[in-house]
C-alpha cells in the first residue's frame, strides 16, 4: 500500500542552520494498517508526513503509494489520495464559510470526475447529513452554520469527517488530538477507531501519548534521529507495557527518552 524507499532530508544544506530530519529512512505499510508513530521533538515525524503529503520533494529515496509513484507527485495531486489531520483545530476547514460547504470542497476535490466547485446535489446533502449524524454532535441540524463557531472538538470531528467523507488511500494523524482536553479527545479518537476500522483505512498516527500508541492501532513505531529505532506489531506488541517501550528506545539509541511531554503523557 504505502512503500517509503530510503529517503532523505536536510533543510538548509551547506549552511549554519544545515538539520538532516530524514536520514536513508524506509518503511512499508500494508492495506489497512494503521500504525502510531512516537518519538520526541526533531525526531524527524512531522518531516515523515510531511513527505508523504508532498509539501516538499525529498533529496533522496522514493515514495509509492498503492503502487504508483508520487515521489515527484505534486501535493494537491497527492491531496485526492491522502487525507490529513493536524494538531490544530482551526486547520484544515475554512472558518467563514458552512458546514455543508467544508464538506462540499472536501468531496468535491476528492471525487474523481468532479470539478472543485460543482454544484451539491440533493443527494450530495443527504450523504453530508447522513455522515454527520454518526458524529453524535448535532452538526446535521447546523449545516447552514459557519465553521467558526464550532468548539475545537466539534471542528477536529469535522475535519476527520472531511479527510474521509471519500475515503482515501491514505489517512495521516498528526496528533489530531492533542490540543483537545481529555473528554473531547477521547471522544474523536473513538471516532477515529471507528471509520479507520469500518472503511479498512491505511493510517499513520503521530502521537505523544505512549499509551496511546501501543493500544490504537496494530503496529507502533518509535523514531529518532530521522530514522526508526523500534518497529512492533503483532504478539511482540500484545503486552508490550510503557516500561518496555522506553527500554526499547535506549537499546535501539543508546540513550533515555528524555522528552517531558511523553513521558508525562497520560
């Protein structure tokens, strides 16, 4: 489904400010697979997504998703196959126009055959408020109102609906929760379990939370330095407690974890 070929990145070569984020970086994804990815801050995750989306080219390595290269696939072209979550409520929906127009932009420009701006069909908004209405929120009855004066949750669920309303090859969660506070995060994560089960998606999560990363999903992987460091799965990751993940780390590094933020997760 998702091949990553050695692939490499360095921001500002042959200057002061010269980072190498991904460095001869491999890893393969099967259909329906969905992997939580962990690791501190600079380990190189947001560059990982941020490659496959296609917002910068990389030096070096290829990139095949469903069997067809995009290594030089421009990110728009790429944007009809992979669907992204950030961390940020307020990205990834536009404020000022409706729930049904977000909706409409994001069918739209993922439905083959469809031009962006087409006009919504009767049976376009049946299927809006059909989707809807599995959020739980109410927002089927406020499809006429404006973005903006969702909550953070209420937006993020939006968005989610959004990246999967047609589904895609693809699904990247970057720490689409972590913003949220703990009741309403729980309540998109179980969201996010749901359609990524129901419509067999391919998804890769980034997260901080180390529980969560062993309990969402069927694979945990763990990076530093622009590279994997630990790749579990299967009766390796059943049991698999926080404890063993961080002695994991320091085996594969040679080094704690000494990122606050995760360790402190709950």
């Amino acid at each position: 489904m998702l091949s990553i070929q050695n692939i490499s990145k360095t921001f500002n070569p042959g200057t002061v400010n010269e980072k190498t984020a991904l460095h001869d970086f491999s890893l393969n994804l099967e259909p329906a697979d969905f992997v939580s990815i962990i690791g501190s801050n600079g380990a190189g995750k947001s560059t990982l997504f941020n490659a496959v989306a296609g917002s910068f080219y990389v030096d070096e390595g290829s990139i095949c998703l469903d069997g067809k290269d995009i290594t030089f696939m421009t990110e728009h072209k790429r944007s009809r196959m992979i669907g992204r979550l950030f961390q940020d409520p307020n990205s990834g929906t536009a404020p000022h126009m409706t729930i049904e127009e977000n909706l409409a932009l994001a069918y739209l420009r993922s439905s083959k055959g469809k031009a962006p701006f087409s006009r919504i069909s009767k049976k376009d908004q049946s299927l809006f408020r059909e989707r809807l209405s599995l959020l739980n929120m109410g927002l089927e009855d406020r499809m006429t109102q404006p973005v903006g004066l969702l909550s953070g949750g209420q937006r993020q669920a939006l968005t989610l609906l959004m990246a999967t309303i047609v589904t895609p090859k693809l699904l990247l969660l970057d720490e689409h929760t972590a913003a949220l506070d703990p009741g309403t995060a729980e309540k998109v994560l179980e969201l996010t379990r749901t359609i990524v089960k129901e419509e067999k998606i391919t998804c890769m999560m980034v997260t901080h939370n180390m529980h969560q990363a062993l309990s969402l999903g069927n694979r945990t992987i763990m990076m530093a330095n622009g590279q994997v460091v630990l790749d579990v799965s299967g009766s390796q990751r059943e049991g698999m407690t926080v404890e063993d993940l961080l002695a994991r780390f320091k085996a594969g590094t040679g080094k704690d974890l000494d990122n606050d933020r995760i360790l402190l997760a709950d």
